[in-house]
C-alpha cells in the first residue's frame, strides 16, 4: 500500500508535453541528419551484434552514445502515474503486404489506420515482430513482442508496443500467421487478403510512456514509447511459427540514465 502511495504522484499534463516536445526536437534534428550512402550490417549475434552496433557505422553513434535508448526494463511499481490522454485508434482494412526483411517479419501498412495521442495524429506505417520481448516488464520477457510504428507527417514516430505471452490461440492473427515468410525476400502483397491492424490490439490501450530510440541501427533518438501495459495471448504453436523464422531478434535493455517512465491510472 506505501508503495502504491509512493508511485502515484500526481504529474501535471504540462509536464508530459514538455517531454513530449523535447523528444519531437531530437526527432527533428535526426530528420535533417545527412543520409547515409550505404547502412553496414547488423544482427542479433557476434561481431555485428548489439554490443558492436555503435562502431559498424557512424549513422549508429547513437547506438553507443545515446542517452534515451529502447528497449527498457520497465519496473512497473516505479512508473509515474500521469492524467495522459488516451490512445485513440482509428481502424481501416489494408491489404496483407509482408517481407521477411532479414531482421524480422514486417506488414507494411497503407494508408488508412492511425493513432491519436491528444492533439496529434499518428498514421500506421508498418508492425513486425521480436521473439522474445524487447521491452521486459519488472526483468521478464514476454514470448513475442510486436511493434506498431506510426509516423506524423512531419516525420515525428510514435511506436506502440505490445507484449505477447503464451497462451489461447490468437485468431486475430490468422490471415497474417498463413502468410508468415519463412526466408529473407521480397515484400508480397497477398492477393484477396486484408488485415485490420486494431483487431490485433488489447481491449485496454492503457500503457506505459517514455521518451525512447528505433531498437535497430540507427537507434534514432526522439521516439516517443508506448507499450501497452495488457498484454495479448498467442498459443505456443503461433509462437513456434514465427520462432521458426526468428528467435533472438531482441536488442538487450538498455539504461534508463535519466528518463522517468509514465503510466495511465
Ligand atoms: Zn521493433
């Protein structure tokens, strides 16, 4: 009960946007960063593995340098509730587009789907996969994790993420599971096949916000971070067919150094 007590201190909305427009100026400045000719390689292992992502290339300094890196341990007693507003989804049917890209398998949206966070629009880009959990919650992973990441206009991302734990079979998953790309290719747009996107999301879009990076090189900074704190359930069958694809496809958590982490009620 102290504890409780302890973790709700109450955080003016004002202070939330502050940070909101902080992160939005790293964004910016990454935005007009000159482009890179060719990105090095990476992976999950070895000498082109997390560890070693800051030195393949100078576009991923911030994989070495930053201060606001993604994913977190988010220890959930110690989150800062905050009055945030809601996530508002707007839903729309797109046709089934995947790739296996060679770091995960990627639906790539069209236009349609998006995110309203207070004032702001998000639109749906693309969601792919990370087994297990990037994000771990009080040092646990989940099997899966998937991400949703959502573009303004301007260029400013907000990625939802949500937690996958084994469990019923997830039928929400079913067009998109068929189709899953066992080898590295070409993007397939799946004739006759669409896909609501917010089908595949928890009822309760409650979450957990901080100021974060893109978890694969460049490691961009000015992400802001939403990881739904209700997880969704797959059945360990569901879990073996994208595990059959990848598995270890997570970057390790990184520091927190300064950042706070806020919750919804
Ligand atoms: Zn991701």
């Amino acid at each position: 009960m102290l504890h409780e007590t302890r973790s709700r201190i109450p955080l003016p909305f004002a202070a939330l946007l502050l940070l909101v427009a902080s992160s939005a100026c790293a964004a910016r400045q990454e935005a007009t960063a000159k482009p890179e000719p060719a990105a090095a390689h990476w992976s999950y292992s070895g000498d082109t593995g997390p560890d070693h992502w800051g030195t393949l290339d100078e576009a991923y300094f911030a994989a070495a340098k930053g201060v606001a890196q993604s994913p977190i341990d988010i220890v959930t007693g110690a989150a800062i509730e905050a009055q945030a507003p809601a996530l508002v989804f707007t839903a729309a049917s797109v046709p089934l587009t995947i790739v296996n890209n060679g770091h995960t398998i990627e639906v790539d949206c069209a236009a349609g789907n998006s995110v309203q966070f207070g004032s702001q629009t998000y639109a749906l880009k693309q969601f792919h996969f990370h087994s297990p959990s990037e994000h771990t919650l009080d040092g646990r992973n989940a099997a899966l994790e998937m991400h949703m990441v959502h573009k303004m206009a301007d260029g400013h991302a907000a990625v939802v993420g949500v937690l996958i734990q084994e469990g019923a079979t997830n039928a929400a998953f079913d067009a998109i599971w068929q189709h899953l790309p066992a080898t590295p290719g070409p993007e397939v747009t799946v004739p006759g096949v669409t896909i609501d996107p917010t089908s595949l999301l928890p009822a309760d879009r409650g979450y957990y916000f901080y100021d974060g990076s893109l978890t694969t090189p460049p490691c961009t900074e000015g992400i802001r971070w939403f990881v739904l704190k209700t997880p969704i359930q797959m059945s360990s069958g569901q879990i073996a067919a994208f595990r059959k694809a990848y598995y270890g496809n997570n970057r390790p958590v990184q520091p927190h150094h300064a950042r706070i982490v806020l919750r919804t009620p």
